[in-house]
C-alpha cells in the first residue's frame, strides 16, 4: 500500500508554509506550558530563521510530508550536532511536528524512518534528540523505534520548569 503522502527536502518556496505550520503544531501540543507562547513561536519560526537553515544544508535540513500538496508535517535536522563526547558524524532531531489531525497515521514514523535515511546517507554514526520529561507519548513513540534515554537536561519554559530527556539511536553502516 502506498502512504498518502510524500516526503521530500524543504525548497525556499517552502518557508511561508513551514512557518504557519511550525506555529500551528507547536501551539497544538505544547501551549499549556507557556503563558506567552509567541514569544516563543517568534523567535523560532521567522522566515529569516527558516530561510536561514534552508540555505544551510551543510548544517540544516528540513523533511516535509505533504499530503495532496498540501504540508501535513515536518522535520527539522541539525547536521554534526554532537551529543557530549559522542563525536560530530550524528544528527540531531530538533523537531518533528506533524498537525494533530494527521497524528496516529503512520506519519511520524515515515518521517522517521526518512531521518534514517538521510543520516546514514551523511554518514552519521547517530542520531538523537531531546524530549519533554511529560511527554511520554512521544518517549514511547521514540522507544518503539530504538532510541534509548541516555541524559536528563534542565529545560524551563516561561510558566513551568519542566526537563528533557535526551534519547539517541545508534545507526549500523
């Protein structure tokens, strides 16, 4: 069966839409734990801010699932992000943002399984992330495709103190 859905790399034509959509998602899953949300969203989703890393694949990367050309989801790469001491050929997932409505089919982990992909086409030797501490849908979402917990880092937003996990996959060559 083919998905409903196509992942391809984020063009500049891109921006305007994966920033309505950043806001959108964020604001979806994560606007109980702020009181000023858009302070936030401000400074993460300009288009300067996107633009930016689009014009640096060396360091940046977007994956985008479009349903009917339509975006749907994405997710944003930090290329040699290093995890403390683990050396410089990873990958860091900084977000996965998928709208509500398309969550529980299959999306998330065929943009995934896409990271995968391309860390292992860059040569990287890992690939890992940070989550919220009382997040643990996405922690078991994460599990289930063989990411472990290896740190706890302090992460506090402008209403709650909160904590991240920080969970890594190791890649096979």
């Amino acid at each position: 069966m083919t998905p409903e859905f196509t992942i391809r790399e984020a063009t500049l034509k891109d921006v305007p839409a994966i920033a309505v959509l950043g806001r959108a998602t964020y604001k979806e899953h994560f606007s109980d734990i702020w009181h000023n949300i858009d302070s936030f969203l401000d400074a993460d989703f300009t288009h300067d801010a996107i633009e930016s890393c689009i014009n640096s694949p060396s360091s940046h990367r977007y994956l985008l699932a479009l349903k009917s050309d339509v975006l749907i989801g994405f997710a944003k790469l930090n290329i040699n992000s290093e995890l403390k001491d683990m050396g410089k050929l990873c990958i860091e997932l900084q977000k996965i943002y998928v709208k509500k409505d398309n969550v529980g089919n299959n999306l998330g982990s065929v943009l995934l399984h896409k990271v995968m992909e391309l860390a292992l086409a860059l040569g990287s030797k890992y690939v890992w992330l940070d989550v919220l501490k009382n997040n643990v849908k996405a922690q078991r979402f994460y599990q289930r495709h063989q990411f472990s917990i290896v740190d706890e880092i302090p992460y506090k937003t402008d209403k709650y103190e909160l904590g991240m996990f920080v969970m890594v996959k190791m890649l096979e060559k």
